[in-house]
C-alpha cells in the first residue's frame, strides 16, 4: 500500500484534539512516529502500519470525536482492508477502540460493514495475534469486535456492551450505569471478556505493546546449561501439603521475569500466563490453590481452553504446573455445565500441537490429573516433584472407601484415627499412585525442584514449536 502521510509528533495519547484516534496510534507505535496510511479526518477510523515493541505491525483506531466513533460502512471498510492486510503480511494487529457501534445514520448499511469487520477478524483468527484495546465505551459491534480478538485489555474508565443503559432502561425499566453494565470490574471478574485491565490510556498502550513483543518476537530458547537454576524453588510451596499458597510466586520464580497473567480475576484457581523462558516466550497454566483448593471447574474449563487453544495457534509452547484435588463437586458445578464447558479444556489439550510439559508440584487426583495435560492427552513429558501425588484420589480417600467396613468397626476416635493413619502409611509404601505412574511411563521421572528450569527447558526444546493455525474461537 502507499503511504499517504507520516504522523508527526504531535499531542499526547487522549490529549484534545479533532483527530483523536491519529493521537491515540502516535501513542502506541514505537518512537511516536508511524506510516499513517488513512488519517481519521476523511473518516471516523485511522490507520497506521509500523514497529509496536520493536514489532512490524498494523493498527487502527475509532475517533470518538466524530460522532461518537461511530461504525460506517467507510470506516468499517477500513478496519476489515487493514486486518486483511495484515493477515497477508504476518503482521500483529492492534484495535484501539471507543465507539457506540454501527452508525444509526446510515442503518442497515452500517450493520452490513460491521458484519464484514467480523469476518475479517474471524478470517484472521489463528494466523496473526489480534489485540483489542478498549479505552471508553464500546457498544454494540464495537464491542463484539473486541471481543472476538485473541486479547482485550481495558482501561478501569472503559466500558464494554451490547446494549447501553439507555436502551436498557427504555426495554425493562431498569436504570444501571456504564460501570455496573458493562464495566472493568464486571469483564474482568464475572463475564472473562477483559484479559488485562489497566489503570489508564498510557498504561493499555504499554500493555499492547507488551503482548506485541511476546506473541510477535517469541524468539528462541537460550542454552539450558545457561540458566540460572538451583533455586529451591519448593520452599515457594507451604511445608504443609494442605495448606494453600499463590501459585503466581511459582509461575514468577520459573520464568525469566514476572509473567503477564491474563484474567487474573476470573476463574482465579486457574492461573494462564505469558512470558519467557529461557529467552523464548511461553504459557504457563497453572492450578493456585489460594483460591477454591485449585479445584477445576466450569469457568476454570472456559478460560484455560481458550488460553490453551491462543497458545496452539500462535506456537507457544506450554508449562503446566499441577497442584488440583480434582474437579470442584456440587449441583451448581453440574448445573452449569461443567461436564461441557470442562471438555473444552481435555478437547484444547488432546488437540495441542506445540510442545508442552507437565510438573506436578503437589497432588494431581482423577479426572483433574487427565484434564491438566497429562501424557495421556499428548503432553511432551510430565514430571513431578519428590513427595507428589499421582492417583485417583488422595491416599487418605483412598483407604476410607476401600477399608470403610474395617473403619467402621472401630467405636473408638483415637483408635480409628491410628487405625487410618497405619493403612495412609502401608498403602503409600506399595507401587501405587506416583510410583506407579513413573513405572508405566505415565510420569516420565522426579527431578529435584532445583533443575526445574533446565527440565522444562530441554523438554520443550526437543520439538519445534509450529503454529497451529487453530482459529482462536471466543470460548
């Protein structure tokens, strides 16, 4: 494409000015300085193609100065030819958004464009990263726009909906705010459609341009011998195998520096991350017993397919990290599907085709040790830690349901208890559970917490990490 302009310095991101959305793309690409191709005074959309994070990449952005941002068929046609473009060239793309959706003006038209803005997303999915940045109000098809990208990050001001408080009020009488509808907190606590919030518009930039360089420039693994390992990295964990922790510590420790964790609000007892490892980016997936005891659940099912499923389509390659006692119980957890939504998770890994290794820190219990990437599923390798538990179920549950007659026979607490403890301690000295498991080569081996690094390492780097070109679909 020829380039018609070249963006000169000019105000700060979100400072006045008639062309708010050229402002907002001085602000996102490297130096300030990008090849702007189609300004947003001929129209209510920029676009603009240059290095975000030392990253070739392509970006456009709504103007909220004129008419609110609204989606025409121009505009439209704008957004829909750059991700095109984009998808042709390999280049990243990132959508700066703020706009009340299709044009009223222009109806049915507007509705038309907007539909082809979908398409080209969806087309594109899977084959070049697609970040949306939403830094006011997204309505409408601006806000499926957004949400139909890899990533959305959002400003704590911003607000994302189908529908806005006033048609809302007009159709069910009920009066709600921006925030309340459709804000920071309800997308990135309860809804999962916000990835990253951020404090403000410089902060959402910087954070674009984070997730640029790390889908965009993944670069290779450094040498194992030349990590830094020796870390006891289990002293991160409680003494206590019952007691909770943070896993984000962990996933911190492992990698190079402190991870980008996607949706940490949502689905909080699955941690996904971005970062690198050994110099090459990587994802992490990670139970945190902090919150729920690390259980899966339904959401847990959503958000770690969909992440895994990013991850395959961009080959990155994966760490899992394993403390789960299974899958959370209840009526609520069978009501809500977890039966469905938490086949996504076993479909996303069994399908997988980048490298991807598996630690068991902790416990991995039944159906949740399967979930987690385990070898059955296609994991590369699965390793755990001295003092872990591979097995159905706890050894604790385990002698209860098997010695429940020989229990129950025992009228005296102190005695039952000694009695439990005696067959815990007999049955964890027979060939079960993670003994059994490196046996039959379902645990490839236990390594000693300090070479963690180096093992994950050289276990993802035995095998080229190729893009899948998965599309990437909103689970």
């Amino acid at each position: 494409m020829t380039v018609i302009e070249t963006l000169p310095a000019g105000p700060a991101p979100g400072a006045g000015t008639a062309d708010r959305a050229s402002a907002r793309l001085l602000g996102l690409f490297d130096g300030g300085n990008p090849e702007l191709l189609l300004p947003a005074r001929d129209s209510e959309v920029a676009v603009a193609y240059g290095p975000i994070g030392g990253v070739p990449s392509a970006a456009y952005a709504t103007d909220p100065a004129r008419r609110g941002g609204a989606m025409t068929q121009e505009g439209c046609t704008r957004i829909a030819e750059v991700i095109e473009q984009a998808d042709l060239r390999g280049l990243p793309v990132v959508g700066l958004w703020q706009s009340g959706g299709a044009s009223l003006t222009e109806g049915v038209g507007a509705l038309d464009g907007v539909g082809r803005v979908f398409r080209a997303i969806v087309a594109a999915s899977g084959r070049t990263p697609q970040i949306s940045v939403v830094l006011g109000s997204a309505a409408g098809g601006a806000a499926y726009g957004s949400a139909l990208t890899d990533l959305v990050i959002m400003s704590e001001e911003a607000s994302m909906f189908v529908t806005g408080p006033r048609v809302v009020r007009d159709a069910t009488g009920v009066e709600v705010g921006f925030a309340e509808l459709g804000g920071a907190a309800v997308h990135s606590r309860h809804s999962g459609v916000a990835h990253l919030i951020r404090r403000d518009e410089a902060e959402c930039l910087d954070a674009a341009r984070e997730l640029v360089t790390l889908l965009g420039d993944q670069r290779a693994f450094g040498r194992p011998g030349n990590t830094l390992d020796g870390a006891d990295y289990r002293a991160l964990l409680p003494e206590s195998p019952r007691q909770a922790y943070n896993v984000t510590k962990l996933v911190d420790a492992l990698l190079d520096a402190p991870a980008v964790q996607l949706s940490p609000r949502w689905a909080p007892h699955v941690v996904t991350a971005l970062g690198r490892l050994g110099g090459r980016t990587v994802g992490v997936v990670a139970n945190n017993p902090l919150k729920l005891g690390g259980c899966l659940d339904a959401e847990a099912g959503d958000k770690a397919a969909r992440f895994v499923r990013l991850c395959d389509s961009y080959g990155v390659p994966l760490v899992v990290l394993v403390d789960v006692p299974g899958y959370l119980p209840g009526v609520s957890q069978e009501t809500n599907g977890v039966l469905r939504r938490g086949a996504k998770l076993l479909h996303a890994f069994a399908a997988c085709q980048v490298p991807r290794v598996t630690l068991v820190t902790r416990k991995a219990f039944g159906g949740a040790f399967i979930a987690m990437n385990s070898r059955s599923l296609g994991a590369d390798a699965v390793y755990a830690w001295p003092g872990a538990e591979v097995d159905v179920m706890s050894a604790e549950s385990t002698v209860r349901v098997a010695n429940r007659r020989r229990l129950e026979a025992v009228d005296d607490d102190s005695a039952r208890a000694a009695l439990e403890a005696e067959l815990v301690a007999e049955y964890r000295q027979t060939e079960h559970g993670l003994a059994a498991a490196v046996r039959d080569g379902i645990v490839d081996a236990v390594i000693d917490p300090a070479d963690t690094r180096t093992t994950l390492i050289r276990a993802l780097s035995r095998r080229r990490s190729v893009p899948h070109r998965l599309p990437n679909i909103p689970l």
